[in-house]
C-alpha cells in the first residue's frame, strides 16, 4: 500500500497516441506510466495491426487499443467523442505522431518535394493542433489535464538525414508554445520530451543514424546513449502533479547532448 501511495500517476487515465511496437517511445512511455499507477488507453494506425497491437500491450492490464488515422480530423473527432462517453475525463495525452516520406529523409533537404514537405508538416506538426482541440472541445480533457509530445533536437540543429522531420519538429514545438497560452486558461498544460537517439521503427529511415548515437555515447555529459523508459520517465513526469507549474516547455531527456558545442 506504501508502495502505491508512492505511483505519481495512481489513477490517472492516459492516452497513448501512436503505439507501434515495443522499441517505440510509445511503448517505454507505457511501461512508466503504468508502473506508476496509470490506466491506459491507446491509439495505433492501421487496422490490419490490431491483433498485434493487442498482443503488445496485453502486459497493461485493463487498457484498450483503438484504431486512428490521427491526420484525419473527424476521426479524431469521433473517437474522442467515443473516449470521452466510455472513460469520462481523462488526465493526459501523449502525441507519438510524425511521419515523412523516405525520399525526403534520404535526399538532400533541398531537393524535399512539395508534398513531402506538406505531408511530414501535417502529419507530425498540425496533429498536436488538432489533436488539443478536440480534446478541448469534446471535454475528454479539462483543467488538471495534461498533453505531451514528443520531438527531438534535430528541430533545432542539423542533424544528417532528419531533414524534412527537423522542420516538422520546429512546428510541432512552436505550436506547443502557442498551445499553450491557449488551453493555460482552462487549467490544461502542454509540453514536449525532446529524447535523444533511440533507436525506434521510425529511426531506420535516417540515414547514419546508428553514427549519432555513436557521436551521442561519446560527447553527452553522461556519456551514453537514453532508454525509451528513460523518456517514458520524463513523460510521466509531466502527466503528474509534481509538474503542475510547467507548460509550453520543451524538456530534454538526452544525457545532456543537447548542452554540447561540439
């Protein structure tokens, strides 16, 4: 009972967008938050992946995996207004949401398509925009509430082969700022984890990437690479009352990389 009394998130509902497998953040971000005394709901791509998806997270007990194409609008819509009347409010949102077209990551950034760029801008950048609306809007989060997103410290440096989706990121965090001026008056709060290199699904599309982390192990002031638990720590953090006072932040959960000059 002690224990218990310890979990930071002990009965707090979160909802995972984006889960994919178990080397994804998403996945660590689970581990934490359920560790930590949190019930989960989660959201996935692609129906012909349930079966999978339900296998992966038959470790959490009690949670429930929905289907979403998250760039779709009235999806979205639906789906909280379905949330909302099976789980009431809940206390937090985790955004795992980007993609970009694999020529626009293998290219030069210069030689990035017009449709790629729209495409990588609209799927990881405009969905946390739409995504706090409607949560907002269909009540399925209100004051005490708590969406985080995650991104990454190529919105801000070149990093080789991020290209498109360093631009994407610069979006997706300038909108968490403006974000959050927006819901700050209902008592909702918004922030990123900017992890560094893991190596994810998503990651095998960057060229060199094994190359950053090798770069990272050596030149972080902790001198190794993070764990997706590690961020998942991060995030549960900001779904906790123990961060009740930060909003708009982008918080680096990088073994300190992001410090470094050279």
């Amino acid at each position: 009972l002690q224990e218990e009394n310890k979990m930071i998130l002990k009965d707090k509902k979160i909802l995972i967008m984006g889960i994919r497998n178990k080397w994804s953040i998403a996945y660590g971000a689970a581990q934490s938050a359920y560790e930590q005394g949190a019930k989960l709901i989660f959201t996935f791509m692609g129906e012909e992946n349930r079966a999978k998806i339900e296998e992966l997270i038959s470790e959490f007990k009690g949670s429930k995996a929905y289907e979403l194409d998250a760039s779709n609008d009235d999806a979205v819509k639906t789906l909280f207004e379905e949330l909302h009347t099976e789980y009431g409010q809940i206390d937090g949102i985790l955004h795992c949401i980007a993609h970009a077209f694999t020529d626009d990551l293998k290219n030069d950034f210069i030689n990035t398509s017009k449709e790629g760029f729209a495409h990588a801008n609209d799927v990881s950048a405009y969905t946390i925009v739409s995504v706090t609306r409607f949560a907002k809007e269909t009540g399925l989060i209100g004051e005490g509430g708590s969406v985080v997103a995650l991104t990454y410290h190529g919105s801000t440096k070149v990093l080789p082969g991020y290209n498109v989706m360093g631009v994407a990121k610069a979006a997706l965090e300038a909108s968490i700022r403006y974000l959050a001026d927006n819901i700050g008056p209902m008592g909702i709060r918004i922030n990123a984890v900017s992890a560094g290199p893991i190596k994810t699904l998503s990651a095998r599309g960057i060229k060199d990437f094994s190359t950053i982390q090798d770069v990272m192990g050596e030149k972080a002031p902790l001198r190794r690479n993070v764990t997706a638990h590690e961020v998942g720590d991060a995030v549960s953090f900001l779904f906790s009352n123990m961060s009740s006072a930060i909003t708009g932040q982008i918080v680096y959960a990088d073994a300190g990389y992001s410090i470094m000059g050279i």
